[in-house]
C-alpha cells in the first residue's frame, strides 16, 4: 500500500473541478493508494517520461513515484493536458 500525496497545484486543479468529475478523481486517488497493483496506469514518455497516467473519463492524473509515496502533480481534462 503506497502513501499518496497530492501536489499543491493538484489540489488548485481538484478545487477547480466540478462536484461530479471531483468525485470521480477522488476514487482515482484513492485506487493509487494499491499502487503497483493498479490497472490503466501508462508510463509516459519523451519530456515527462519517469511519469505516469492514469484516465478517468475525459480527465487526466499524472503522477511520478518518490520510493514509496505516490505525488500526483497535475490534475485536468485531456485536451491540452499534455502541453505546458
């Protein structure tokens, strides 16, 4: 079972959220807290590449391991979530 932290801007991006999509990223977070054992996480590669994904719908979390505790850095909706 890993620790999950959430990154100061993740937690802007929650906020920002509507009630619905909020809950549905909540849950994420907390499947994280199995993590290896978590299905639909992709590595990401080229600039973010030590990253991960996971989806939820049209929603994006990515995160990246620090030993033991999952940080998830950036929270939002696909289109442009990739591009800084």
């Amino acid at each position: 079972m890993a620790l999950v932290e959430l990154a100061r801007d993740a937690e802007r991006q929650i906020d920002a959220l509507p009630k619905s999509i909020r809950l549905r990223i909540l849950a994420v977070v907390r499947r994280l807290e199995e993590w290896p054992s978590v299905s639909g996480a992709k590595p990401l590669r080229g600039d973010l590449a030590g990253r991960f994904r996971i989806r939820t719908g049209d929603y994006r979390v990515q995160f990246h391991l620090e030993g033991e505790i999952v940080v998830i850095e950036k929270v939002g909706h696909r289109d442009g979530f990739y591009e800084e």
